[in-house]
C-alpha cells in the first residue's frame, strides 16, 4: 500500500517520498463540524441541536486534525467533497502540514449501523514517508487505540479490495507495538437492557441536569434504562463533580433511541441505546453500547464500579443473531474483545 517516488535528479539524497493508505474505524460520530466553515478551511465544532449543517467529524478525524496540528502549528484543513445522499456521514477532508497531504475519507461499507458499525475510514498520504511515520505515531496517541480495532473485515475486502493482512501489515510500519498506559485509550462494551427506567427530562438532560420524571408525567423523558443508571452511578462514583449531557436524541424515537455523554474528570463515557431488530420494545429489541475513553486505571475502576451497580452480565439476554447482522460481531469476538471483572464472569 505505499509505493516509492524516488530522491529526483539533484545532487544529495532527498527524503523518501511514497504515497501511503491506511484504513481505520471510527469509535464515534462527535464531534460535528460546521459544513459550511469547513469548505473554507476553518475548523468549528458545533452541538447536534445548533441549526447548523454538519458533518460528524468522529474521532478519527479529531485524532487526525490534532496530530496534523502537532506535526505543524500552520497545518490546514479543508473539506473537498461530500455525498449528497450522506453528506454528514459521508465526506473527503484534506490535511496539509509540513511537506505531506493527507486525505481522510469517510465511507460507508455496511447498509445499516451507526458510524462505528458501517463505516470505514481511509487515510491517504501523500509525501514524506518519515512524515508519515511521525504523524501516525501522534495520531495513535491522539486516537487512544488501534486504529483498525473491529473493522468487519470481509465487508472491508468486498468495498475496497484490500485484505485484512495486508492492512495490518501496512499499519505494523507506522504503530509502535503497544500503546503506552498512560495514553488515552477507548474501550468498546455492549450491553442488553433489562429495565427501561429511570425516565429522565429531556429539556433538563440536553442542559446537562439529570433529573428523574415520572413516565405519566408532561414532561418529555428518555428511557435512560438499567444499564445508564448503572453507567452514571459508576461514573459519580469515580468522581462526585461528573457531569452528564444529552447529545442526540432519533426524530422517530427520541425516548429510547438516544447518545449520551459523561465526562469522569479527565475519563469520557459515551452511551448509546441503538435499535438492532425492526420489531420489539425496548427490552427486545435494543442494545446500549457504552465507549469509555480514558486511562487504563480509570477504565478498571469503571468496570468494577459498573459491574457492583448492574448486578449482572452485561451481555446476557442480548439476541446474539439480531446483533452479528446489525454489526458483523459474533458473540465469540464480543466475549473475547471485552473485558470482564470476576463479579461480570460469575
């Protein structure tokens, strides 16, 4: 995936320059930038009820933008195409620092799923070949992990033509072979619900208040569910300053479909109650998924914490069939890639 250009005809050698491509996930779809800043190369983030057209920039291209800026306090960045079908979800951006150009493009591989279940991203270089290597070092770190994490490979293949070997391979060049502890890693869990309640005021949430409502009340709520009361309480916990704040809600079912945000002191919870199965209330045919990005003493703590408050598996009564064709994940892959206490395992 990286072919050499040569060192030219002047006297002395030149920096290696290559044309390079690499593949990622995205973890999440915040932050959203403005469409409209972007196309003049201005970056400006913006909340998902601003009235403003957006592109969900994720946290690859965060990642990007922050190792692009740390590689060269002049790096530009600017939006060159969107689909006009997705143009929130799928977009080209363009990165230029130092003497490299890179492009990162966000494209869809799967019919159905959220960013980090049918989407991939493609980073491609254009330059220096120890730019690069510099560059996706500060990017891991910004990323908080590999890169290439849960990718569905055999629809990876089927969309672009790469294999899953030879991605890895191209990325065993540019990644140290393990992240140190202290960096900012994100964890990936899923869990079933088994409570729809507690019921929290929308308005209040969205400003960042968690206020509990009666589900015969006026007021409009979320099913915060088993698993969010767990999340918060394990999150206040750790730290009693913990704030929470209501991101998006779904036009069609602003109740139970629903992405929240928890920052635990220097740690980031995001939490994601998402429909798998067409039919079904929200005990059948939803999951949460929960995105922990922090350190990994903090991540342990958590886990501790989460596990003494929900009392139960987190995957238990998920129905594993609805989730692999909603995800492309099997319950063999799930058990192995997420990280249990002993008190989960009993």
């Amino acid at each position: 995936m990286a072919g050499e250009e040569g060192t030219g005809k002047d006297k002395g050698p030149k920096p290696k320059k290559s044309t390079i491509m690499l593949f990622a996930r995205p973890s999440m779809d915040i932050p959203y930038v403005v469409y409209s800043d972007l196309i003049k190369g201005i970056y400006n983030e913006c909340g998902f009820y601003s009235f403003k057209t957006f592109i969900r920039f994720t946290d690859v291209g965060q990642a990007a933008w922050k190792a692009a800026q740390a590689m060269d306090k002049e790096a530009r960045i600017e939006l060159r195409k969107a689909s006009w079908l997705e143009e929130d979800k799928q977009w080209l951006v363009m990165f230029f620092f130092k003497r490299t150009r890179l492009e990162l493009e966000c494209r869809r591989y799967r019919n159905f799923g959220e960013m980090s279940e049918a989407f991939y991203q493609k980073l491609r270089f254009r330059g220096q070949t120890d730019e690069a290597h510099d560059f996706c070092k500060v990017f891991a770190e910004e990323l908080g992990r590999r890169p290439y994490l849960l990718l569905n490979w055999d629809d990876l293949e089927r969309e672009t033509g790469h294999r899953r070997d030879d991605i890895l391979q191209a990325w065993k060049g540019y990644l140290d072979e393990d992240l140190p502890s202290e960096d900012k890693l994100v964890f990936d869990m899923y869990a079933s619900i088994k409570d729809k309640a507690p019921y929290l005021a929308y308005a209040d949430l969205f400003k960042g208040n968690y206020v509990e409502a009666s589900p015969m009340g006026l007021p409009t709520f979320i099913n915060f569910t088993d698993v969010g009361a767990a999340v918060y309480k394990a999150a206040k916990e750790m730290d009693p300053d913990a704030t929470i704040k209501l991101l998006k809600t779904s036009a069609l079912e602003e109740d139970r479909a629903w992405t929240v945000q928890i920052d635990v002191g220097d740690n980031q919870l995001s939490l994601q109650c998402v429909r798998y199965k067409t039919l079904g209330d929200q005990l059948k045919a939803f999951y949460m998924k929960i995105s922990f990005r922090g350190d990994e003493l903090g991540f342990g703590t958590f886990m501790e914490l989460f596990a003494q408050s929900l009392g139960r598996h987190p995957l238990q009564g998920l129905d594993w069939e609805a989730l692999e064709s909603k995800l492309g994940i099997t319950e063999e892959s799930l058990q192995g890639a997420m990280p249990f206490t002993e008190k989960m395992k009993e």
